[in-house]
C-alpha cells in the first residue's frame, strides 16, 4: 500500500513540475496557399489561447505564393501581428489556380506590403525551428511542397516536427485538389516517416456549414478572430461563392483541438480523419473563436463584466472599454489597479504597452524577457505594475528587469526567441501626463484625497481613450 501512494505520488508530483499554467499545448508552423478557407483556419489558431503560431509560410496553390503572401501578411497586420514571421516558398515550379474567390477575397489592407522583404521559407523554418525545444506540428493547408522540400534539406525540419496535419481528400484519394498541386511531393510525404494526419473537410451534401446559426453565434463572438471572420461570411464576395460557406481547411484546427469529435483511422504512419460530430465541432469552432480553449485565470474562473459589479465611475465605461480594446486589456487593467493599489496613469499605459507587445509577437503571457525603461521613481515606475500583470514577464520568473539607464520616456524593451522591440510612449503624450501629475501634486500635495481622486478621474479617461495601436512608437531592435 505504501508503495502505491508513492506511485500515485511521484505521478502527480512529476505532472504538477511538468505543468505550466500558461504554456500552450500546440506549437504550429502553417503553410497556406491563400485560399480563402485558409483566412478561416489561420484565424482559429490565432484565437485559441492553447496554440502558438510560430511563422507562417506560403506556397502556390489556389494563389501564387507572391499573392498568398500578401494575403496573410495583410491579415496579420490587421490583427497587429506585425512580427509573426511570414516566409515565402519561391522555389516551386508549378503553376497555382488562381481562383476568382481567393483574389477577390479582402484579407487586410495591402497597403506598403513589400514582397522583395519577406524572407524565403526554408532559412525562416530553419531560424523558427532552431529557437524552439518543444516538437512542433506543421500544418498544411495547401500542397505539401514546402514540407517536402524542408524534409530533404532541413535537419532541424526532421528533428522538431511531430507531425504533419494536412487538409486533403483522404489517404487513398488521387483526385484532390491539394493532392494534385504537387503530386511528387504528396507522394513522397505520405512515404516518409513523420506522420502525417490528412484532414478532411465536412461533407454537407446540398447544405452548408456556416449556416445561420453559427453565423449568429460566431456574430456574437467579441474577439478580432470572430468579428473578422464574421465580416468575411457576410462580405459579397463570400455570398456569391458557396464554397465560402463549406468547411475545408479549418478542420485541422477543429481536428488540432478536439481529435476525438473525428472518426480516425490510423495504417503505419497515415491517419485518415474524417470529421463525425457536426454540432461538437460547431461549438468547438466557436470555442475556438472565443479564445476560450484553455481556463484564463488561477483562482477566479471569471471576472464579472456587469457594470455595477465595479465602482461607479469605472462602471459607466466597462461596456465601452472592452469594446474597444477587448476583454484581455479590460482584464489586465483590474488586476493590475488591485495589486497597484489604486488607478494609476502610468500603471494602466503598462498595460496597454504590455499587451501591444503580446499582439506584435502574437506570443502569449510568460514567454518573452521585458526590459523596462521606467526607472524606480513614481509616477513614471507605476508603468512597471501595468507591464508585469499584461505580460506574466514576473521578476519571479526571472524575465522582468528595470534598467538602471536615466528615465527619458517611459518604455520597455520585449526579447522573444531572439528578436526584440522597443516600445516607447509618445513623447509628447509622456509629457502631457507628466505636466497634469505635476500640476495637481503642486496644488494638493501627495497627502491629499484630492489628489488621488483627480489621478483617478484621469487615469479613467485615459484607460478609455487611449488605443494602445496610436499611442506608442515601436521599433525592431537587436
């Protein structure tokens, strides 16, 4: 018996030091060819807080991989992932299919989008592949070409991926559109020994997918993910084409979460998975829209959002806040005011500056070091309290550091797998801030209620208007 308890004992111990509150479950690298299930399926893994996207690479296939290209950086951008890394495979020879849809389809702005400056596919999986220790699942959502060609040339590619999941026909179907793009390379992939986990699409028959009500449901999803999506469903664009409608690609991100709403049949190294249960994988889908994948928070399963559940001059601002900036900021702003001890300008700027380095990356809480130009002086040091609480970066995790350089403007910089930022405050908003805090300490004092009330009055009206997109300047550093 004393031996069993000590079994079960060293179980449990062995799974609470393996376990990580934060660390997702799925480290990915997508290939997409930019069709326009693709925009669907890279904007679930984007949403789910139990995956890592890692880079994206692109192919030819529905598009040329130029295009593609353009596609997915425009998408990233408008989700402020300006520096999620997006490589292009220029060395496949043949020719995609330009479909009408895919072209038409509006993924971002396109803007200033300079394809000359995206790095090539391989020396960016090979940079990817090298900062990273957990075993990675590559996912296709077009040809199998890039993952061919990183098998034959790339070590690491061998080494760090554990799998491959590719959206195709099945196992034994010749006939696929993905199939037929490159046809050596899916032959060739389906022979070697990483397995490979080819995902099927849904078949409706004469139906569709998104029917109206998960249309209604996914409308109702407040996240960048949902609301981008939704917008596509309800474009012209995707009304004139019912294939917009089907579900294709984004069963892998489906089948990535919930493999057992799948019917799976595994010969050596090949599963064939065929999606089985049509209203699981509807709520998954919208689960995995909402981001809510993975429990949040520690102790509190959530953070109430009825207004009057907060003071009354917070509560006149709660809907709008989170409307605005979303329920990740609006989050990390109570919990941040509670530990900081009260409203603070310089605390709630930490926040938002924190979150605007997590969306940059598209990285999640605890995975990057945070350097902080803040000093050890109040006000301007508030913006430390605001940085550890959005980033998780704790001086207890060893990745939060206050540098001991003189405090110009408030700032920090954000090291994540071996690439870093540098966000600032804008001068002339450091300066505004700065003169009102001074302003009211020299007529009240710091002992004053007044002061402290007035503080808070505009700490309020900057937490509302104050878009963390406008307010910083931010620049790539070594």
């Amino acid at each position: 018996m004393k031996k069993f308890f000590s079994i079960i004992f060293f179980v449990l111990l062995t799974g609470i030091i393996n376990a990580h509150p934060w660390k997702p479950s799925h480290y990915v690298i997508v290939d997409t060819d930019g069709g326009v299930d693709d925009i669907k399926a890279i904007s679930m893994l984007l949403a789910s807080r139990d995956v890592r996207v890692l880079a994206i690479t692109v192919s030819p296939g529905v598009l040329s991989a130029e295009e593609a290209y353009i596609k997915v950086r425009s998408l990233l951008n408008s989700y402020y992932h300006e520096g999620l890394l997006v490589g292009i495979n220029r060395d496949a020879v043949y020719k995609p299919a330009d479909h009408a849809l895919a072209k038409e389809s509006i993924w971002g702005s396109e803007k200033e989008i300079d394809i000359n400056q995206a790095p090539d596919a391989l020396p960016l999986l090979k940079d990817v592949l090298s900062t990273e220790k957990t075993k990675v699942s590559f996912i296709s959502l077009g040809s199998l070409n890039t993952a061919y060609m990183a098998i034959r040339n790339l070590q690491l590619f061998r080494e760090q991926v554990k799998e491959i999941i590719w959206s195709a026909d099945g196992e034994n179907d010749k006939t696929g559109f993905n199939y037929n793009i490159d046809k050596k390379a899916s032959a060739a992939i389906l022979k070697q020994e990483i397995p490979v986990k080819i995902v099927r699409a849904f078949e409706m028959g004469n139906n569709v997918f998104y029917d109206n009500e998960i249309l209604k449901s996914l409308s109702g999803v407040k996240t960048p993910y949902g609301r981008k999506i939704s917008g596509f469903l309800q474009s012209e664009s995707a009304k004139a084409h019912k294939f917009a409608y089907s579900a294709v690609d984004e069963m892998t991100v489906v089948f990535l979460h919930y493999p057992s709403l799948f019917v799976n049949k595994t010969t050596g190294n090949i599963s064939d998975c065929s999606p089985a249960d049509i209203n699981g994988i509807k709520e998954s889908l919208i689960r995995i829209f909402e981001g809510k994948t993975v429990e949040e928070n520690q102790l509190i399963k959530e953070l109430p959002l009825d207004p009057t559940f907060y003071f009354d001059d917070i509560s006149l601002y709660v809907n709008e806040i989170i409307d605005k900036y979303g329920l990740v900021e609006w989050t990390s702003g109570v919990f941040s005011s509670e530990m900081h001890r009260h409203l603070g300008v310089f605390e709630i700027i930490g926040v938002k500056m924190g979150i605007r380095a997590i969306e940059y990356f598209s990285a999640g809480v605890d995975e990057f070091n945070v350097l902080s130009f803040a000093g050890s002086n109040p006000p301007l040091s508030c913006l430390n309290d605001g940085l550890l609480v959005s980033t998780g970066a704790t001086p207890g995790h060893g990745l939060f550091a206050v540098s001991d350089d003189p405090v110009k403007i408030p700032g920090a910089r954000f090291t994540y797998k071996n690439r870093g930022i540098k966000i600032t405050l804008k001068p002339e908003l450091a300066e505004k801030i700065s003169a009102e805090l001074k302003e009211i300490n020299f007529i009240y004092g710091l002992d004053s209620d007044i002061y402290w009330e007035l503080v808070r009055q505009n700490t309020i009206k900057y937490w509302r208007d104050f878009d963390r997109h406008e307010i910083f300047v931010i620049e790539e550093v070594n």
